[in-house]
C-alpha cells in the first residue's frame, strides 16, 4: 500500500492481545498463508506463520499513522540511505507491540519454542556496517519518537555477503537472505515507478521559453518495497521503503521485436541487476558504473514517490520545504540534487532560480568519513554517459556557485579550483561532497571531533564560506534493540534501580550512579555479565563450535576490517603476551586470562585487510594449541560478524577496542554499544571515543596513542615505522615472530606483504602507537584484577552513557536540521 491508497479512517483492526487470540490467529496463518497444518509444518513455515501475525498487530497502527500525517500535514524526514543494516525484525517488533509474553505462552501451548523461530530469521544485511546500521538505528528512533519519517533505500537480492573461512581466509558466499521467504516486506508492483538512464538531452522551444528535456536511452522500474518500522509501544508505525529494479516492458518489447528472445531476457537480467547486490565496501567506494546506477535509481523512485504519491494530488511544491527535508547519509545519494533540481526545471517548468530556491531548503548532508579516498568523485565521462541532463544541471549549479565565491573573493582563482564540485585532475570528475555541501541546508559530521576536522580540514573553504551551515550530531544507537532486547539480564537490572523509562528516556541510566558504590548491587552486575558469557558461549558452541575458557576477561575488536581501524595493533598485543610467556617474562599460571574475541568483515577486493584476517586467525590457531600458554590467552574469530551475532557479543564484553589511529574514525557506533553494555574502552583520542571518555570519566577508559595534531605532526615530518621497530625490542620480537612464520607453519611468505607494509608505510602509524597501546593494556589488567574496582567502572560507564542514545540524536537533528515535530496521536 503506497500511502495514498488509504483512504478514510483504518478499517483494519488488530486481532485480540491475548494467548487465545494470538493462537488463533497464529493457526490461521500457517493454514490460509502457508497452506499447512501445525502438524505438518516445518520450522520455516511456523516463523513465516508467526512473523505475519505480529505484522497484524501492528497492522492497524500502521494505516493509522499514515491517516494521521496526511491529516497533519506535517513535515516528514526523508532519510535517503543506500544502507540499512536492519538486523532481525522479529523481536523487534514483538517488543513495540507488548507481544513477547502472549506470544511465547501461546506457542509453548502448541509445542513450539519461541526461539526456535527466532534463530530461523535470516537478518536484512542490506548495508556495510555503521553508516548502514546508523540508518536503522535512526528510524527506529523517529518511530518511536513519533517523528515521521519515511526511510528510502535499496532491497538488494544479495545483502552484505556471508563470511568463510577456509585455512584461516575469508571466503565470500553470497548472501541469499530472500531465500526462505520475506515476511516483513510488502511488495507494491502496481505502484512501480520509471527510472531513465543513459541518452542525451536538447533544447526546444515552450511557448517562448526555451527548455531542456532529456532524450533517455533506456529505463527501469523501480518497485517499493514496504516495511514497517514500529515504535516502541507508542502506537506509531513508520515507514522504510526500499526499491527493487524491474525490467520495463517497453525495454524489452524492442529486443522481442527483432526477435532476440534470448537478448531479451538477458537485457532484463541487465536491468534487473541494478538492485541484484550490496557493494561490499565500506569507507572506500569503488567507483562503479553500477554503483552510480544504484545511487540514482533509489533517489529517483523516492523523489518521485514522494512528490507524487505522498502529497496530495494539488500540493503546491513551492511549499515543498515546509513538508520534507531530504536527509543524504553521505554521499551516495547526492545525486538527489540534481535530479529535483531535473523535476522542478524540466517536468514542472519552474525557473531555475525558484527551483534553486526551494532545492537548497529541502536537503540536509551528513558526512561519515575522514578519510580523502571515501569521499565519492564520479568521472564527467561516466555522469554524461549515464545521466547527462544531471551532468549539465551540476554543471550549472557549480557555474552559478563560482560566480558567486568569485564576486566576494576577486581574483582568487585558487580557491575558485579548490571549491568546485567539478575536479580537473587526475581527470574530470564531479565532487559528490561538495555538491552536497553547496545544496544542503545544513552539513554535519557524526561526533564532535568529527565535525570540528571536517570543518577544519576536509571542507575548510566551505566552513569559511558558510560558517553557519556546519553543525554537529553525535551519534547513537537504538537502546531498544541495543540493550532491551539484546541483555534481558542487564535490562531488568536496570529496571529495578531506575524504573522502566529508560527504554526511552536513556538518560535516566544516570540514576544508576550511586549504586555503583553499592557491593550488593556490584555483585548483581556482575552476576549479568557471567550471564551474557554463558549465553555467548552457548551460542558460539552451538554456531562455530568454539568453546570459551571460563574466567577470562573477554576482549573484543569487532568492526569492518580496515587498516586505519587496526586490527593489526590489537595482534601485535596479543603476539607480544605470547612471547612474554615464552621468554618467561609471563607466567600462564598467574597472568591475566583473557580471550580475543574478533569479527570482521574485509571487503572481497581489499588484500591487505584479508591479510589481515588471515594474520587473526593463523595467529589464532597457534596460540590455542600452545600448551605452553595453558590455556591463558585464546583467540576466537566467529565468521560473519553480522548484527545478530553482535547483538549477544557485545553484552558478554568486558573490554571494547576502539583503537583507530586519532583523526580517522569519524564516530563509531560499536564504542557506544559496548559502553552501554558494561564493557570498558581501551580507545584513542577519536571519534566518539572522546565524548564517551568525557562522559564516563578517564578513571573509568584506557585511553592511550598519539592525539590527532600530534598525527598530523608525526606525517609532516615524515614519520618512518622501521624507527619504532629498531628501538622498541618488544614491537622488534613481536613482528619477527610474525615475519619469521611462526604463525604460519615456517613460511615467511606467507605474511611478508604485510609486515614489510608496516616497516615501510604503515600510513596508520601502529607502530607509533605501540608502546603506549601495550602500557594501556598492562593497566588493564592491573586494573581487572580489582574485581570491585573493575566493576564500579563498568556500572558507570552504563550510566554515564545515556547520552548515546539515538532518540537524543534525532533530537538533535530535528533541533538543528530538520525542524520536524512530531505528530502526536489525537
Ligand atoms: O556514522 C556512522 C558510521 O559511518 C561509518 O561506518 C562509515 O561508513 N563512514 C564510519 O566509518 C563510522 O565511523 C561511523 O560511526
């Protein structure tokens, strides 16, 4: 149903919240919709059967809501993502809808386990990791916070692929998460809309006027795909659409025509293929024709679903900023711009200064990265090639945007080369982030150290030239599914010392404080955490068959596998305490037990950070065979970290590693999650680690390395890695145990890349960070093995970090960006 077709008041009611009426609803699906009997049913028809009768549950507030804001006619965010890494749907939505306990009563009452059904949930990974993830958390938020939103993006047939390993390598499978069928997801065909690409545009004469229009070559459609995105227990329920490409017929009929049917079929193959799969890399886009496509096909269903179905038939569109503001989460859906800018000029024949007008209100930027090679350039060759009426629309919006920084810098044709969207060199390209900074009302970054180096050194001549369009929002994560779903344990802990408003109001964990000095309390915590290790274990038993050793401080890195993130730092700690046990430096009897748990993904193209991976794990499997280190560090690396995964490792961690080189994580999102859970950081000075230091205090984070000027200093003056390997033994030990193949069965080969990488490039300074990374560790430990002291720590780190939730975020956004209230229920 695309909103439109709602009309009048919901009809629809939801069936009886009671174990009888949720059984019978529950049976009538697994007849009527699976066509079995509860007898006959498999596993998969009873998920299916039970994942449509919560969706009926939720039915009736979902037409509601969509009433609702029509009446209101109020503004909506649209948030624009080509990512959202949803995770599993259905306990969320059995939390939003009060459902957990009926619904685990009633199945019991028919023999069935509750999460039996859950673990055959094969989770939407239709994004990368935080930006994507960052999405979900945030439409959650606006749901819950009865903000509307709809959230616009992409259903790509193959989400992030499913990790391997084979000998310790990453191995790629393809993601087929539509497999066992998609029972959150309502498809709408009827209401496809036409995309066009390719082609050329002219001129012609209107009445008078001269216009453009573009001659496309070929089209495709684009069909929404709908899901609900519940609030939590509010009675609201948003809206994510994703668009899914079709073959058009017309573009087929051309080839049945001549005859082909073979070409036929595979030019709709060739249509089709532009949803087909996720590209897997994160931070570092490849510049794909595909991609491109991608980015454009999902920008323009969504401005045309919205101007043309959302709105009322006679909306007039000058009003346009005054019911939507297009949030672009980054770069990839910049092309947005251009293509209203297409709407307004040549559909609706507005002048382009009014066009302009309107178009700069109705977007907002908000930039992830730091780093240069993650901001999007497109070729000019490759945009005129595809979209070549955008080509000229940027062309023109960049011509005008000279002139005016000429008119107030005269004669600086320096800054004129350093601020244009269109880039001369290495070869002509469009600039997607400076386009989106010269469209959008406001430009943010995602903490605030982010925002004041994207201020101050990714777009300076911008933040210079509009001081006032730069502002910040911190991020945060959803503490329904962060916390209330994924540590029931922790969850009721917290109830009991501050009430149930939490769930909500995170701010509230701030009540949690004192009882850090309370033992009884201390003790209850911990019991928590042993709870979440048990059930971690469980289920790494149960998944991978890894057994965890029992009374470890569990120390966990998980995140997208990139070199600027190093994963590398975190193997040399754990070389370095292996061969301070084999020298006799440590004894395995008394150390500190700990066990390195890692999960990451590289991008399939990525070879050294698949060397990384296979570093991990070659690692890995020496050190837990080494009878020598009695069992006192152990290595575990599950494959295909992916939300659910970390939804029952992080409330089991002792020890976050967010431990980025200062000046390149741009936020961080796992930091705030481990934060929440319990875990204390040992992080740098990046990122949000540096709001979360501030808010937990530094008594209670292991902060250590080099801060971002002292970076900056280090590469101006040339920083050269072979220097710390000379004159620090340890580090000197710790990467010619790795060069010399120890861990790789006497092949030194196997690792020379590498290791000669980090003696001679090592562009993200791990060996300048060594030293005071391996101290900060030495003081973890001395500092876990006060067991009260560790504890009070963690506590605190629980209720210092309210402030990371994604509702205050979105409270920011709406305060800063968006201006967008929320619509309250009559
Ligand atoms: O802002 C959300 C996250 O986005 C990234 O994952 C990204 O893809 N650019 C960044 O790397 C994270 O720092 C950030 O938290």
């Amino acid at each position: 149903m695309t909103d439109k077709r709602v009309n009048g008041s919901a009809v629809v009611t939801s069936p009886q919240n009671t174990v009888e009426g949720f059984v019978k609803e529950f049976l009538r699906e697994l007849s009527f919709g699976q066509g079995v009997t509860l007898e006959r049913a498999s596993v998969n028809d009873q998920y299916l059967a039970l994942a449509r009768t919560v969706r009926q549950y939720l039915m009736a507030r979902w037409l509601e809501t969509l009433q609702r804001q029509r009446e209101a006619q109020a503004k909506s965010v649209a948030y624009l993502s080509a990512e959202y890494l949803l995770g599993r749907q259905l306990d969320n939505a059995l939390l939003a809808t009060d459902l957990t306990e009926v619904v685990e009563e009633g199945l019991a009452s028919l023999g069935i386990e509750l999460q039996t059904l859950r673990d055959q949930e094969t989770e939407p990974g239709l994004g990368n990791g935080g930006l994507g993830r960052l999405a979900a958390c945030f439409v959650d938020s606006l749901a819950t916070m009865s903000v509307p939103c709809i959230g616009y993006g992409i259903r790509y047939d193959y989400g992030i692929f499913r990790q391997t390993f084979v000998d310790g390598w990453q191995v790629e499978q393809p993601d087929n998460w539509l497999a066992l069928g998609a029972p959150w997801e309502f498809p709408h065909p009827e209401a496809a809309v036409t995309v066009h690409f390719g082609g050329r545009t002219e001129t012609y004469d209107d009445e008078g006027v001269e216009r453009t229009r573009w001659v496309h070559d070929w089209d495709v459609l684009g069909v929404p795909f709908n899901y609900m995105v519940p609030g939590y227990q509010n009675g609201r329920v948003n809206t994510l659409r994703l668009w899914s490409a079709k073959a058009t017929q017309a573009f087929d009929l051309q080839i049945f025509n001549s005859g082909e049917y073979v070409d036929a079929v595979r030019a709709q193959t060739f249509a089709e293929n532009i949803s087909k799969v996720l590209y897997p890399e994160d931070s570092t886009p490849q510049g794909k024709e595909l991609r491109l496509q991608q980015q454009y096909f999902f920008v323009a269903c969504s401005i045309k679903d919205f101007v043309d179905y959302v709105l009322p038939e006679d909306f007039d569109l000058h009003r346009l900023p005054e019911r939507i503001i297009f949030q672009l989460n980054d770069t990839h859906p910049v092309i947005a711009v251009p293509e209203l800018m297409r709407v307004l000029v040549d559909e609706k024949k507005w002048d382009w200064d009014e066009a302009w007008a309107v178009t700069q209100q109705c977007f907002a930027y908000t930039c992830h990265t730091l780093l240069p090679e993650a901001l999007e350039v497109w070729s000019v060759e490759l945009m005129g090639r595809l979209l070549p009426r955008h080509l000229e629309i940027i062309y023109r919006i960049n011509e005008e945007f000279l002139a005016e920084v000429a008119a107030k810098h005269p004669g600086d044709d320096a800054l004129l080369e350093r601020m244009s969207i269109i880039a001369e060199r290495p070869e002509r390209s469009v600039r997607m982030a400076y386009l989106a900074t010269v469209a959008g009302s406001k430009v943010n970054g995602v903490a605030a150290l982010h925002s004041d180096l994207l201020r101050d050194k990714v777009l300076p001549d911008f933040s210079a030239y509009w001081p006032d369009k730069f502002t910040n929002v911190t991020n945060g994560v959803t503490p329904r599914r962060f916390v209330r779903l994924s540590n029931p344990a922790l969850s009721e802990l917290i109830t009991e010392a501050v009430g149930v408003g939490w769930v909500t109001d995170l701010e509230r964990l701030r009540g949690m404080e004192p009882l850090a000095d309370d033992q009884e309390f201390r003790e209850k915590f911990r019991a928590v955490k042993a709870h979440n290790k048990e059930r971690l274990s469980t289920l790494l038993q149960a998944r991978d068959g890894i057994t965890l050793p029992a009374d470890a401080m569990l120390d966990v890195m998980v995140k997208r596998l990139h070199e600027y993130k190093r994963q590398t730092l975190k193997v040399l700690h754990i070389v370095t305490l292996y061969d301070r046990v084999l020298r006799g430096e440590l004894d395995p009897a008394t150390m500190q037990k700990r066990v390195f748990a890692f999960g990451a993904k590289a991008a399939p193209g990525y070879h050294m950070a698949k060397q990384i991976i296979g570093l991990i794990n070659h690692v890995g499997a020496t050190i837990n065979d080494d009878p020598r280190l009695g069992g006192a560090l152990t290595v575990v690396f599950p494959p295909n970290y992916n939300v659910t995964l970390a939804e029952t490792l992080i409330p089991a961690a002792d020890l976050s590693e967010q431990i980025s080189l200062a000046g390149k994580e741009a936020s961080g999102t796992g930091n705030m999650k481990f934060a929440l859970n319990g875990a204390l950081t040992i992080g740098t000075d990046d990122g949000a680690n540096v709001e979360i230091r501030e808010l937990v205090g530094d008594d209670n984070f292991f902060l250590f390395g080099l801060l971002e000027p002292q970076v900056a200093d280090l590469v101006a003056a040339g920083y050269q890695p072979g220097r710390y390997y000379e004159e620090d033994p340890a580090l000197k030990r710790a990467v010619d145990l790795i060069a010399s193949g120890t861990f790789s069965g006497g092949d030194g080969s196997v690792f020379a890349p590498l290791v000669q990488n980090l003696l001679t490039e090592d562009r993200f300074l791990a060996l300048a960070d060594y030293r005071s990374y391996i101290d900060a560790q030495d003081r973890v430990d001395a500092a876990y093995a006060d067991v009260e002291g560790w504890t009070r720590s963690a506590i605190l780190n629980v209720a210092r970090s309210g402030f990371f939730s994604s509702d205050r975020s979105m409270w920011d956004y709406i305060d800063r960006i968006w201006h967008t209230p929320p619509v309250v229920s009559r």
